[in-house]
C-alpha cells in the first residue's frame, strides 16, 4: 500500500512541481554549472542506487556525508535549497523508479562502516530508503551512527500509514534541520 502511495505522490509531485523543478535547474547552472548531483548511496538489501538532487556545493567538492563536507563548499544557492530542502525535490525521480520510498531510512553512503554495521545489525537495508523520516523530523542525522540506526529501526517497526502521512506531514511544515555541515 505505501508503494502505491509513493508512486502516486511522487508523481503528481513532479508533475505538479515542474515549474519549480524547472526554475531550480536553469538558476543551477549558472550558479555551478551542473544542477543535478548524482551520489552512489546505499539502498534496499544493501544494493547500490544513484541517488539525484539539486547540487548544493560546488562541482569539486569530495563525496562524503554532509556533516564531513566544509560549510565553505556551500554555494549560494545551494545554502538556500538546503534551508528549504528543495535539493531534495529530485529524489521523488528515485521514488517514482523504486529505488527510495518517501518516508524510510536517509540512504548513506557506502563510505560510513559505522552507520552501514549498526544499521545492518538492526536490519534497517530490509527496507527501502526515503526522502524523509523519524530521525529527520527529530534533528538526528548522519554524525550520529548509532542513534540514527536505533531510530530508523524504531520508525520500520513502528510504520503505519498514519505515521508515513504523519512524518510526510511533519516534513512539509518544516520540523527537523536537515543534514549538519561542518
């Protein structure tokens, strides 16, 4: 039922934001010359997907977890898609393909033993990744290994579909920080 769902939201979400999609994409190549930012991630069973979103630092910068990335590779753009987490609009494409679901565990990178062995010990690969969920909304985010794998475990076992329009819900208005940066 919540695939079902997904795909619905995903894709009158593009459909209906393809104007700001749009927008996003032309101001993005002026301001790094390559708006979109694909990211190998770790998905579903541990299998690798590209993750898409709007780039938010420059071109160069290295491909580690937001709260390793210096602040100064932020662009100016980007440090305003980060505030109203429009960067991560392009991921309802990995939705829509069934790679992520809207709500689910962040997707890490294949470069984070610690989180990939707590998350791996609690079963959370069982599901498929989200855009948002239980520790996004609570301010919890990838710097923290341990209590990020506990909450998404809590989340998977706890998801209903009150919960999954609940934590879209939560997402929406705006609850929770997003991923640091140092």
């Amino acid at each position: 039922m919540i695939r079902f769902f997904d795909f619905v939201f995903a894709l009158a979400g593009l459909v209906l934001g393809f104007p700001v999609l749009a927008v996003i994409y032309i101001i993005g190549l002026f301001d790094t010359g390559s708006p979109l930012f694909l990211q190998e991630r770790v998905g579903r069973h541990k299998q690798p997907f590209n993750l898409v979103k709007f780039r938010t630092m420059a071109v160069d910068t290295a491909s580690v977890a937001s709260h390793l990335a210096s602040s100064s590779s932020i662009t100016r753009l980007g440090s305003f898609l980060r505030r109203t987490k429009l960067d991560e609009l392009p991921q309802l494409w990995n939705v829509l393909w069934g790679d992520m679901s809207l709500v689910g565990p962040r997707p890490n990178l294949f470069n984070q033993p610690e989180l990939i062995a707590a998350r791996d010990a609690l079963g959370v690969y069982a599901v498929r990744p989200g855009i948002t969920g239980l520790a996004q909304v609570s301010g919890i985010d990838m710097s923290m290994p341990l209590l990020l794998a506990k909450t998404d475990a809590e989340m998977i076992s706890k998801l209903t579909l009150k919960t999954y329009f609940a934590l879209i819900l939560q997402t929406v208005i705006g609850k929770g920080a997003g991923d640091r940066v140092s």
